[in-house]
C-alpha cells in the first residue's frame, strides 16, 4: 500500500519516525535499532520512516541491514 492511501482512510494515521546512529557499525548499534523497531512494532503503526541525517556514508549499509532484518511489513 503506497502511503497516500493511509490518508484517504477515514481514521488518524500512526507513524513513526526512526533516526538510526550514524555508526551502525559501532558496537552494538544494529542491534539497538532492531530493538526499537520491535517495541514501536507492538503500538502497530501504520507505517515507520527512517530518516538519515545528511550526507552519512553509513546510511545505505544500515538501510541495507534494517531492510534485511525488517522485511515486509513491521509484525503484528
């Protein structure tokens, strides 16, 4: 479902938004993020955006990491 459908259904639409660690390399930091998006996951939004902070040479590796992990729609 492309996200301007969620607004054309009569109820509020529930987001959130992920910004992950600009060193998703750094100990532990894959990991953290995971485990963010599995507690937001139970809340059952309609959709997550993670957002990269400018220029960081990090973000299509842990866009690549998250998508491998979090395949699909986030679990119910």
């Amino acid at each position: 479902m492309k996200t301007s459908e969620l607004f054309k259904r009569d109820r509020p639409v529930f987001s959130f938004e992920v910004y992950p660690p600009r060193n998703i390399e750094a100990a532990g930091a894959s990991k953290r993020v995971c485990a963010t998006m599995e507690v937001l996951s139970e809340v059952h939004p309609d959709f997550v955006s993670v957002t990269y902070r400018g220029s960081g040479a990090s973000a299509p590796q842990s866009d690549h990491r998250h998508r491998q992990n979090h395949q699909g729609p986030l679990p119910s």
